[in-house]
C-alpha cells in the first residue's frame, strides 16, 4: 500500500473511530493508539495539550516522555510557537532539541489549531533517519484536521 492510500485509510478509520463519541481525552488516547499500531518504524506516538501557556503530556503510546515542553522549545515547542509542522530528518541535527528517548531519530509534529488557537500538538518519533516525508505530513495534517472538527478543545485545553 503506497503512503496516499495508507493515510486515506488511517484517516477514515479515525473518523469511524472516534464518531459520536464527546470525550477528548478518549478520542486522543484513541487516536494515538490507532497511530501506533497502524504505522510501521515508529517509536512514539502521542500528544502534547496546551495549559497554562506550555504544552503538557497527554494522551500517548511508546516509552515515557518529557511531561512540559516550553513554547519555542525543542521541536514540539518550536512547531507549537510557529503554528506550523516540523518534518526533522535527524532529531540531533535540530537546534535545541530535547531527548526524552534516545532511540528516537527522526520526528514528525503537527500544531492543532482549533478557533485561531493552538490547542497542542501531535508529535511522532522514529527510530530510522528520514523516516517522515511530504506524504506523512499531508496525511498527519489531514489527521489532526479530523480530530480538530470532533474534539471539544476547550474541555482539556486552555
């Protein structure tokens, strides 16, 4: 299966997944289970909520993570502060970047961004460099964008 018909198929597993059902934090920890069992050569797979103006764990599946992440640091904070996804071929290539898992090479995080605010992020890592392409971001956004229209963001973010 190529990555075009893998995200559209994640996508609508997703979206079945998570219809009609109101709680946020069921649907994230939902959300993240359904990407790691669905995606290959990853090691962590998760969220990252917005309080009190940092991020904080959330919902996740792999080892233990760092719990707060500032804004603007490491990759999850910098894409969070920079409303923008952040494909990183080598984590220990990236300016600041904050090892919660040795193991990990190679990172993928998506901002949600619900009502013109940033809600949190979704943040994959990878054991293998260069892991994450164009395709995994277009379908990882298209991801987030389904959870942004179902999630009732205020319940569990600032």
């Amino acid at each position: 299966m190529d990555k075009l018909d893998f995200y559209k198929e994640l996508n609508q597993n997703l979206t079945a997944l998570i219809a009609g059902e109101t709680d946020p934090v069921a649907n994230l920890a939902n959300a993240s289970a359904l990407l790691f069992e669905r995606m290959t050569e990853i090691n962590w797979a998760g969220f990252y909520l917005m309080k009190a103006g940092e991020l904080v764990l959330g919902p996740f599946q792999g080892k233990p993570a760092c719990i707060r992440i500032a804004l603007g640091k490491g990759v999850c904070g910098t894409a969070a502060a920079e409303r923008r996804t952040i494909v990183v071929p080598d984590v220990n290539q990236f300016p600041g970047h904050i090892v919660c898992d040795p193991d990990s090479q190679s990172e993928i995080v998506v901002p949600i961004i619900s009502d013109g605010r940033v809600r949190g992020v979704l943040d994959i890592d990878s054991p293998i460099l260069n892991r994450f392409d164009q395709a995994d971001q277009n379908g990882l956004e298209q991801f987030v964008n389904i959870l942004e229209a179902e999630i009732v963001w205020s319940e569990i973010t600032d």
